[in-house]
C-alpha cells in the first residue's frame, strides 16, 4: 500500500529531527493554489524550515506559511509568517470551476468552508438580485456568479486588498457583467430594497449587520444566509432568535428554510449557517 503524504513527510524527516517531535508533525495542513499553511507546535519551531521544505517537497508547494493566529480584525487578515520557499506567495486556487487569486499572507481563505462554498453555488436562479455583504475575494460570490448566473449580484468588502482581488476574480471568472463590486463598510455603502437574497458570511458580531441584511431585502422579503459561530448546545435556537428579533422592526417575520453546520469553530462551538426565509408580518 502507498504511504500517505503524512507517512511519507515522516519518513523524510526521521533522520532529521529528534524522534520525540515525529508525532508532533502537523496532521493537517492547508494547500492553496501552490501554497502550503502549517501550524506548528513550539517544539518545532527549531526545525521550521526543514520541516517547510520537506512539506513543499512532499506536497508539491512553493512556499510554505505557518498560521501564528488565525483571522484577526475586521479586515479579516491571516496572521501568518513565512518559513520557507519563495516569498512571492500571491497564487491561484481552483475550487469546483472557480478560479481564485489571492495571497494567503494579506487575505483570508478558508478551506474548511468549501462545503458551504459548493452548496452556495447552485442555490440561487437567473431571476434574483443578490447582495454579498462581506463578499472578500469572492469567497461565496464567485461560485453563485458562476454557477447560478444570477440577474445581479452586489459584492460588498470593507478590505481595500481583498476588494482587489475581488475585481481580479470577477474578470478572472468571466462574471463582470453579473457582479457589482462595492468598496466600503457595508453599513454606509450597502443598497435598499432590491435583494431577493443576502449572503452575510462573515464570523464574531455577526448579529449586528442583521439591520443591514434586513434593509437590503426587498419590501416582499427573501432569504438571508446568516453565518454565526456559537456553542453547539444552543446553535439550533440562538441564531434564529437574533434573525427573528432583528426582523420585527423592520415588518418582517423569519422562518427556518436549513440549517447547516459548516464545520468545529473551536472545543464545543460550531461555525454554523442559516437560510432564513424573510416575509412581510
């Protein structure tokens, strides 16, 4: 049987580091066009460029990245550094037909919510003006633009790089006649009235940009697509009473349509989803 990349990193660098560290090896990894992100224990930080070569090497990498934090500020931006390979790290990233420039040390990219990124690429038609108000790079834009070929889409970013390379990958995607990039808070910039649906993708206060979702809806409503990260013991109940509550004032009732969980957040919090069907009370 062929050893996996895993097995086969291992090997490589047995002779290399001390044999206590082998198993403290990162198990996962994320790859992103021709860029690997690792996190890495502190133990290992006395080997990281060894350890970044091997995994370029193994996994077909450029350069290697390794996270030092997560996503920080509301520009979303990866706290990473470099340990090995070419410092030019802007890359391509191809996910279900969609092509995405960026690069993984200025902008976010989350592989573990391509799930909700394919399910979002079918899930509109050609009739819907949509509005994306934390649009990024394209993160769920693309794939909508792409697959649906919707009659509008306003994509919406606060982060003037990553709305760079949002208009990179409109045209990149051959969208440009769908898709409307907007730079901007998107409580200043966003439109009125003229949704059918609203995508707000974005994780931490998340509640507070409900009042812009429900103002983008058109008056006969529509769907919102409500991100929120929250203790897996209340994730069916607390995100609908925020949709619900924040609807009220502006005339509208909430009614669950799904419900998804997009992946572990952290030690008993979920990252989870929910498409809300807007109407007029």
């Amino acid at each position: 049987m062929k050893a996996t990349p895993y097995e086969q990193i291992q090997q490589e660098l047995k002779k290399k580091l001390p044999a206590t560290l082998l198993s403290k090896l990162p198990k996962k990894w994320e790859k992103l066009g021709d860029i690997i992100i690792l996190t890495l224990s502190d133990s290992l930080h006395e080997y990281k460029n060894i350890i970044g070569k091997t995994y370029a090497s193994i996994l077909g990498g450029t350069s290697v990245l390794e996270d030092k934090g997560g996503i920080q500020g509301e520009y979303r931006q990866p706290t990473v550094s470099h340990i090995y390979g070419s410092t030019e790290t802007e890359t391509e990233h191809k996910e279900n037909d969609v092509r995405y420039l960026l690069d993984p040390q200025k902008v976010m990219f989350s592989s573990g919510n391509m799930s909700e990124r394919i399910r979002m690429a079918t899930i509109a038609d050609a009739s819907e003006t949509i509005v994306d108000l934390f649009a990024g790079i394209g993160y769920f834009t693309l794939p909508i633009a792409v697959h649906s070929t919707p009659k509008k889409l306003i994509a919406v970013e606060l982060n003037p790089v990553a709305f760079l390379y949002l208009k990179k990958n409109i045209v990149l995607n051959h969208v440009t006649d769908i898709v409307e990039p907007v730079l901007g808070d998107n409580r200043q910039v966003a439109p009125d009235g003229v949704a059918d649906r609203v995508i707000i993708g974005y994780l931490g206060n998340t509640s507070a940009y409900l009042p812009v979702a429900m103002r983008c809806l058109k008056p006969e409503g529509g769907i919102i697509h409500y991100h929120d990260v929250v203790p897996i013991e209340v994730m069916k109940y607390r995100p609908m009473q925020a949709l619900r509550s924040t609807a009220v004032p502006h005339g509208f009732k909430v009614k669950l349509k799904e419900f998804h969980v997009v992946k572990s957040y952290a030690p008993g919090i979920n990252h989870v989803v929910l498409d809300g069907e807007v109407t007029p009370r």
